[in-house]
C-alpha cells in the first residue's frame, strides 16, 4: 500500500511539472482528486483493509491528498499570476493619478508667512472657539460696546441664558464660549505667553452670524499681526505695512493711512494701497478712488497691553489685521467670496 501511495504520488507530481495553463490543472485535480480520481478510489479502499493495515494506509493517504491539495492550490495562484502577466498591456495609457493642490486662500497664507517669518515674526495658532473674555473684553470691547453688534457670532450655549439688560438686550456672560470673530484674541494669549518684547502673526480662521452675498460670508481668514518692544511707534507700523504691500502688489504699491476707530487700538487707522489694477488712476474694483482698503491697524491700546500682562509705560505696539479673503479676492479677481467654501473644483483647480 504504502508503495503504491508513493507511485502515484511521483505519478502526480511528475504531471503536475507539465503544467502550462489552468484547464489543465483543473483535469489534472478532477483526474486525481475527482469524484472517480485515483487517489480518492485509493482511499475509499482503506476501508477494506484489514484492521492494522487500515490504520497505516489511512493516515499516509490522507497525508498524500493533503500535500496534494496544497500542491495544486499553489500551481493554481502561479498559474494565474502568469496570467495577469501575460494580459498587462504596457501601451494603453494609464490610470491619472489625481493630485490636489493648495486653496487660493492658503497660498496666500504661505506668501505672507514667509514675509513675516523673515522680519522675525512668530506664526501663531489659537482656538476657534474662545471665550467671550478673550475675543471682546480683553480688547476693550466690553459686554455693553456696540462694537460687538458689527461683530455678531455664534455662542455656543453652556451656560444658562445670561440675563436681559435694559432695552430688551441680552447681556453675555463672561465665561461664555462662542466661535471667535476675530484672530485678535490671540494677541492677548501671546502676550500672556510670551511677555515683551513679541513679534507674532496669527492667520487663522473666523466667523460671523452673517447674511451671507457677493461680499460677505459667515467663516473667513482674518491674518493678525503683532509688534511689541520698547519705543515702537506708528512709523515702524507703516514700514511693516509698505513691506507687505509691495510685497502683495508689486514695489510700486503706495499705502496710505487713515484714522478709524478699533477699540483695541489707539490711535486706529485704516491702512489702504494704491490699486494696483489701475496704478490709482480709479477702476472698477477700487470703486475709481485709486486706492484699496485692506488692512486694520493701529497702535495696540494701553488698556490691551495690560490685559495681556504688560506694562504699557514700558512697551508699546502696533497691530494689524488683514482679511485674506478679501485680499486673495482682490489678488486673484474673484468676484465672489463664497466661492472660497463652495467646493467646487471648477474654480479651486484654477490656482
Ligand atoms: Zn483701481
């Protein structure tokens, strides 16, 4: 018996060698393991056997199908790999690989940080969800300012409701958390973090309970900026300003100042470049003053100083916030801001 199961193992193994394709491994499989296949009418056999041979021969054929069977199913993924092979086709075009690429707005953010990471200036994260202290009373705006009524934002609701005020308005209570309208909370936090003197920046991301059309839109990209040392006055602020503008717009770009009331600055100015569209002769995109309104800045007030732990006796500052999309709407012409968020990749693949 034990003869016989060794022939015909040498007899299967031997075909198997000849092998070319997956037909005919298959009539090779049926021709010994088949219902009517010779090792399978091998083993039937052993039942006939006599008791101590039985066992013998039972366990040596079951061992041969076994190997048998692990032999053919590694013929068969062999025989298929050969195949798959055989049938790539290296001149049909291939597959596109789909790459993305950067937002108008976060192109615009890496310019600009690299700016400001040459002048010294620390680039700077902070929450989006902050506290009504960090986001309005910490910069002068305190909970009766109607500064915070061009400023309305989502309040995200964990305490009880604070109480009404007189004239039906709801006052806030200070703990209270709401998605930041600003990156100007930040410059509390860096002041309270890193003490004076500071150079920072904060892009970042901001939200308003906005009508939303062409111009305006609920979530933003505000870009912060902060100076703080001793004897810094507004000629170093329009220095920074006149870097940034020609580095915007081209070395041609002429800012001038104007006052504006921020309530976190003192004096407050409203910083706008000579539109570079129409080199300040008047176009339509710069309404024909020849000039753009693009950044709020200021001298940092006394009473924020403080707010951040410093002595405003003894350093002073500037700060600045730009709108990135604004700016980015003016640098790439885009005529509506809420095609920044729209997702649609007709417009994002044009930058
Ligand atoms: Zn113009």
């Amino acid at each position: 018996m034990e003869s016989e199961l060794n022939n015909l193992k040498q007899k299967i193994l031997g075909d198997l060698e000849k092998i070319k394709d997956l037909p005919a491994l298959r009539a090779l499989e049926i021709k010994y393991l088949g219902r009517k296949g010779e090792l399978t009418k091998i083993l039937r056999g052993v039942a006939d056997l006599a008791e101590e041979e039985k066992k013998t021969a039972g366990r040596l054929a079951n061992e041969l199908k076994k190997e048998i069977t692990a032999r053919l199913e590694q013929a068969k993924i062999e025989l298929a790999n050969i195949r798959s092979q055989a049938y790539a086709d290296p001149t049909l075009p291939g597959s596109e690989v789909k790459t993305g690429q950067l937002h108008p707005i976060t192109i615009l953010q890496n310019e600009i940080e690299d700016l400001f990471t040459s002048l010294g200036f620390m680039v700077l994260d902070g929450p989006e969800l902050e506290s009504d202290y960090y986001n309005f009373t910490a910069l002068n705006i305190p909970p009766y300012h109607p500064a915070r009524d061009m400023q309305d934002t989502f309040y995200v609701d964990l305490t009880p409701p604070a109480p009404l005020l007189k004239g039906g308005l709801r006052g806030v209570i200070p703990s209270s958390l709401l998605m930041r309208t600003q990156t100007s909370p930040m410059q509390i936090r860096a002041m309270k973090k890193y003490g004076a003197p500071l150079r920072c920046i904060v892009p970042g991301r901001c939200f308003r309970s906005e009508a939303t059309d062409v111009r305006h839109e609920h979530t933003f990209y505000q870009l912060e900026g902060l100076m703080i040392d001793q004897g810094i006055n507004f000629s170093h602020l329009k220095g920074v300003l006149e870097v940034l503008g020609k580095k915007l717009f081209g070395p041609d770009t002429k800012l001038r100042m104007r006052p504006k009331f921020y309530p976190f600055v003192e004096p407050g100015s409203n910083g706008e470049y000579s539109c570079f569209l129409c080199r300040g002769q008047g176009c339509r995109v710069c309404k024909n003053t020849g000039w753009l309104e693009i950044v709020g800045c200021g001298l940092v007030h006394p009473g924020v100083l403080k707010a951040g732990g410093i002595d405003p006796s003894k350093y002073q500052g500037f700060a600045f916030g730009y709108g990135l999309d604004r700016l980015a709407m003016l640098k790439y012409n885009i005529n509506d801001i809420r095609l920044f968020h729209g997702g649609d990749l007709k417009f994002l693949k044009q930058f």
